[in-house]
C-alpha cells in the first residue's frame, strides 16, 4: 500500500479522496498496489469536508509522517506551496501537484530538488486531459513547431456566448461569476494569466525553455467588442483566447491573447468550457487533446493518474521531459517580436480619400490587406474592419500609432492577431 | 548508446531510421542516450531502401546479435511475426511493435512472454496519436464508459467524401486506391477488420479484456447507399465507421460498423483521412484525441516515443496497463447482444394502410420511432427512412426479417446504428 498525504482538501482534494475509494478496483488492479489517502491538511477545521481522512491545519503534521509516501499538493498560490514542496521532496516523499502557478515560477528549481524522487504535475494544465504524458512521452520524436491551446474554460465559455449567443462582454462575465465559471475577480482568468502559466509548462516540456510569466506577451478578453464578433462571424473566424508557442528561427514566440482562427481547424471547434490542445510536431503532423479543463473530478483523474505512475514506475520519466539539456536550445523572442495576420477595427471620417490615406499608411509599413469591410457608424463616420497578410507585430503598432495622430480616425483602432 | 535493429524496413522502417538521424539532438536530450539504428532486416535486398543502416533478408542477423538492445518489429502479418518477436523477447531484447493484427491475436501471450522486458506499441493504434499513453497512463483513475473511435483514415476519407461530395462508393474507392489510402484488396480496410484489430488493443487497456477479432461483431462500409447518405445529412448526422467499445451492467459491448453521429459531438468533426478517438471515463467525462492515424513519419513519431520511453525508463508500465486483473472484471457482450439507436431505410408500395402495418409491427418488437421520413421511389413505390429510439439489436433484426416477408416491403431492408 501507498500512503497518501493531501494538502489542501478543496474541491480537488475532495474528489481525490472519492475516486481512491470508489474506483479502488481498477486504480488498484493497474497501480498493482492500493493507492490510499490517509492524512489531510486544511486551513479551516471547522469548514465540513466529504472526505474520511484524517485532517489537521498543520501542514508538519504530513510532512513529518514517515509513513506518508506520496503528498498531493493542492494549496494553490506560489511561495507557500514552494516551501512545502521543497521540504516533502527534501524528506524523499514523491510530489503530485496541480498547482500551475507554482510551476510557472519555480520548475526548474523544483526538478533540481526533486532529482531522483517522483514530481508529477498532468492536473497542472488542462484538468483531466493527458496532455503533459502526451508531450513528454507520446511526442518525444518530435521536435515541436507550435502549440495552440485553449486553456482557460472560463474565457472560452465566455467568448463561445459572445460569438454565439451575442451576449456582450459584461452580461457574459456575470454570468460566468454566478455559474462558478469566473472568481469575484476574474482577472487571473480573463486577463490571461492562467493562459500563461499553463503555456509556460507546456513550453518548457516541449522545447526545454525557462521563461516566466513576465518575459511573455499575455492579453486577455476584456476589450472584445459586438464589432470584434462580426468580424469574426462575416469571415468565418472562430474568436478564441490562445496560449501559443511557436517555433521560428532559432527562437521560440510565446504568448496569450485572443487569436481569430479558420472554423474550419479542428481546434476552432473546442466550445464552451471545453478545454483543447493542438500541437504540431515535424514528424507527427498535427494532433489535437480536448476534454474538461477544470471541475473536481476531471483535475482529481489527472492527480490519480500520477498516483498510478508513481506507484507503477517511480520516477518514470524526467520531471520537464529533458534528460539533459539541448546542445543548441531555441531561444525566447522578445515578447513583443511576433509575426502573424492581424485583424485591425478603425472608426474614421466618412468622406473620400479617407481609405487611400488608410491604406498608404499600412502600405508604407509593408502591411498588405487580405480583406476589408466597411461599414457606416453614424452620419459622419464608418466603422472599418480590415485583415492583414502576415507582417512584423512592430510594423503594425507603428502602424496603429500612426493612425492615431490622424484627425480621420476618430477613435482608439483595435486590434486581434489572426493564427492560421 | 541503444542500439536498434529494425526488421521489415518499408515506409514506416525507413522513417524510423530518418526520424533517428534528422531528430537526434531532441531525442537524445530526452532519452539521455543516443538511440541508433544498426541493422535491418529486408525481404527483397535488391530493392532501393533510404536508409544507411546495414541490410540482411535473415532476421537472425538481429536476433542474434547480442548488440542489438531494441528489436523493432515493423513485418506485417500474424505469426511470423509472433514467433520473431518471442524469439527477441527470450533474448531479452525489448521489442517496439506497430502490429495491430499481431496484437489483436497475441497481446495477452506477449505481454506473459515480455516479463520485465520492455514491449511497447504505441504506433499499433491512431498512428501518431499517443491514444496507447492516454488510456494506459493519462486516464487510469477511470472506469471508461465508452470508447469511440475513429481508426481507419481510408474508411473516413471515403465517407467524408461520399457525404460532403455526393461521389458514389466505387467512385472514391478507386480513387483513395489511386491515391494510395486504400489496398488493391481494401477488404482489409473497408470491410472494418483494420479497426477491430485496433479496437481490441483499446479494450485490453480499458478493461483488461481478451478478446479475439473473431469474437466482436464486425461490419464495413460496403454497404452505404446515397439514400443512406441522404438521411445523414437530413437529420444532421455525420456518418462513420467506428470502433466501439461499451460498458452495460457487467458487460462491455464491442463492435465495429457504420454509424450515424449528431454532427454537434466533437468526434463528428474528424473529417478526411485524420483518425479521432473519443474516451469517456466515469471522472475524467469525455476526452478526445485527434491526429494522422497512418503515414511513415506519423507511425514512426510513435515508435520513436517508445523507443524514448525504453531508454529513460525500462519497462514503464505494464504492456497492457494492468499489473494484476480486475477482482470482478466485465465480460464480452455477446456479438449481437447491442442496445443502440437505429436508422433503418426500406422501400414499400406506396399505398394506403402501409405505414400503419410497418409501425404496427415496430410496435409490437418495443420499436419505437424517433423521426420519419417518406419519398417517392417510382410511380408505384416510396422510400421510407426513419430512425428509432434505444431498442434491442434482437428486435430491430426480428422486425427487419418479418419486414422482409411482407409483400409491400419491396427490397432487402436497410440498417445502420446511430450512436448520441
């Protein structure tokens, strides 16, 4: 039998505790071993919790048990956790954690500490679906050309509404608050930082690369407008918030905003709180992972699975899914280096020679159109919506300081990157 | 270093090879060891291969060569195959395999013959898709409920076409034979008994079942009409050959053939000759995996992960995901033992009181009707199509025999399963 330690019994902590017991049958029969919760550590004592274990608010009271094998580290935040971690593998205890922030700052350290002891992390990003086994086994003959990932249900519940539902922005967020969906603060959620921690694991198992959460571009969904969406909607976009990681040149780009893609990908078909993963290797082509992002059970299957694992193979494979280094390794662009399409709204004056003037602009910068709509707003002004070919991110930034010095353009421009 | 030795070396052995060369910087820092191909085993020497490993026609130059640490087994058939492999496993070899129909027979022989040696075969199932990962490691906390899976690309590119392009089945058969998605003989392919092979290896993982193809009810595409087709579309289905695996009391249903799908489910959306299978687990909910399931690079992606996997961990996991059986395990539904929808389609005189003797004797089999739909067929005859709620497979083929002897059915009936 393997003894289990649980710190911080949530939601998560809770459906771990259930699956142990309810499904002790097959996890038992693949583990060849029991798997079983024993201890658990909470804040709060009196708060009642579904779970048979014994619990303390003492985090020593798991850490120093010799018989603990294995702590689950639920508590969420990042320094806090950071020390427990480092002392239970300090005590030679695998780790099993679904804590992506934490991960975000402090993996590297967290492989050094752990050296030969198991730490495992599949409920870290995308809840129940295997997508850390499939990039760092199922993947491994591959060198990884992008990623493009739907990994915040929340935003993607909340923009399927939008798009498909034409629910604005606010009504949607309320909403998404009352279901559960969305914190009292959606910030971490809808401003993208979730998005990016998850995309920061994914990178360093996929190209072995350090980066934090500041050294990236990270947007969120918060200024999507009703124009936004018909853009959207006339060209046949699906309007997602993407963590994405692409390889170019030496360097690897990584970044979270919302991303206008073709209906016609597979992964513009990953709605509502679904979450969805599509990774292209040199060799495998594309493959795509899709399944629930978040909810108790979906992330408490994931920790299970590590369980598995551990109590199979031990260690296993290595923690980051590099057993040495690169000898050449991909370097990370500057955040704001991109290159892709972009979608570009303006509200201009609505007399001739306006789109001339537009278009010498873009033209000056190397931008090229793909498509453009125009449409009028009131009586003196129209509303453009306009598509470009590939260019530098700089060129367009310039491009949209440049409009903004126009007294044509008769509000700030917006703008969304277009991945196809 | 680990040394390869690679018997049968055609497409998929040629980009094992390439993969091994053009990747070696990536698949050596997560191996932590070179992996080399060495040697390779040929029918016919005198054919032009791509490759720089040293070429025999007898296998026992690499079953004998005491240097050779990895046997890849890429032969195609059953038992010569059978006995290579066990004769490398006794050496003590670890042996990667993409044999479906070697494994649809002896999955259960090798894995007591493989011991601790390593046995891997990741590339037997979905090609690139690490779909063998996914339900061996990502999804061990689950009872699966359901496994859906879209496993044979010649079988989808030609449904995808015949429902999206209206080309008739002799029409695209030739074509995908042109194109080199389909065999001389598609049998093999067409007729479901390539997605059986694979189903079975699925189910093994799943539930630790030992099933035979003999032993699951296996139907192909043969059979499609337009009228079939039209129905599809009418009813917005999407329609696909599918390898099912399926819990029921204590039982799992498994079985390959046509069937209908509501275009809204994330696995309708597999279009071409990509492969997509969806997982339902009791926890987890539905998660699904998508990729190239065929092709020499994406095969070889997955045999060059297990090749990666050996190097870094030995033997892993139990070759097929259990290291003890299930204390209560399910049993095989018998063959024609199903509970689904049905779509059925005949042509009756069109004439007063017909409808009413058809629907009279559903009635009487507990068939009851979900959607109808009545065409004229000729002057004197009209097509009646209509699908059904959950029944018995025992009912719907009674009711289609006592169909047949009525004189106002005026051809052989028309079946097809719908799944939602």
């Amino acid at each position: 039998m393997l003894k289990i330690g649980i710190i911080g019994v949530g939601t998560v902590g809770q459906s771990v505790c259930q699956i142990l017991e309810q499904n002790k049958d097959i996890i038992t029969a693949r583990a060849g071993v029991e798997l079983k919760a024993i201890s658990g550590v909470v804040n709060n004592l009196s708060k009642k919790r579904d779970v048979s274990i014994s619990l303390s608010d003492d985090v020593d009271t798991i850490l120093d048990d010799d018989s603990i094998d294995i702590v689950v580290e639920l508590m969420g935040g990042v320094e806090k956790p950071y020390e427990v971690v480092k002392k239970a593998l300090q005590k030679g205890k695998a780790v099993v954690t679904a804590n992506k922030a934490l991960l975000a700052y402090h993996r590297y350290e967290l492989q050094e500490i752990a050296g030969e002891t198991p730490f495992e992390f599949e409920a870290a990003v995308a809840g129940g679906i295997p997508i850390i086994t499939a990039l760092r086994e199922g993947l491994g003959a591959n060198h990884i050309l992008s990623i493009k990932g739907i990994i915040n249900g929340t935003c993607n519940y909340m923009l399927d509404k939008m798009i498909n539902e034409n629910i604005p922005y606010d009504v949607i967020l309320k909403e998404a608050q009352e279901l559960g969906y969305a914190e009292a603060d959606p910030t971490f959620d809808v401003g993208g930082f979730d998005a990016a921690h998850k995309l920061l694991i994914l990178a360093s198992l996929a190209y072995g690369i350090d980066a934090k959460p500041e050294d990236i571009l990270i947007e969120g969904i918060e200024n999507i407008t009703s124009e936004d969406i018909e853009f959207a909607k006339e060209f046949n976009y699906a309007l997602k918030l993407l963590g994405i990681a692409k390889t170019r040149d030496d360097m690897v780009e990584l970044r979270v905003h919302p991303v206008l893609i073709p209906n016609s990908e597979m992964i513009a078909k990953v709605d509502g709180v679904m979450n969805g993963v599509s990774v292209i290797g040199d060799k495998v082509g594309e493959t795509l992972y899709y399944g629930a992002g978040a909810g108790g059970d979906a992330t408490a299957s994931a920790v299970v699975a590590n369980l598995i694992d551990i109590a199979r193979k031990g260690k296993g494979s290595p923690m980051l899914g590099f057993k040495k280094p690169l000898e050449v390794g991909l370097k990370l662009a500057p955040k704001g280096d991109i290159q892709t399409k972009y979608y570009l709204r303006l509200q201009v004056e609505d007399k001739a020679g306006v789109l001339s003037k537009l278009t010498t602009i873009l033209g000056e910068k190397n931008i090229s159109i793909q498509n453009m709509v125009q449409k009028p707003c009131d009586d003196t002004s129209a509303i453009l919506l306009l598509s470009t070919h590939i260019c530098n991110e700089k060129d367009i930034k310039d491009a949209l300081d440049i409009f903004e010095t126009q007294h044509i353009v008769l509000s700030k421009p917006a703008m969304i990157r277009i991945e196809e």
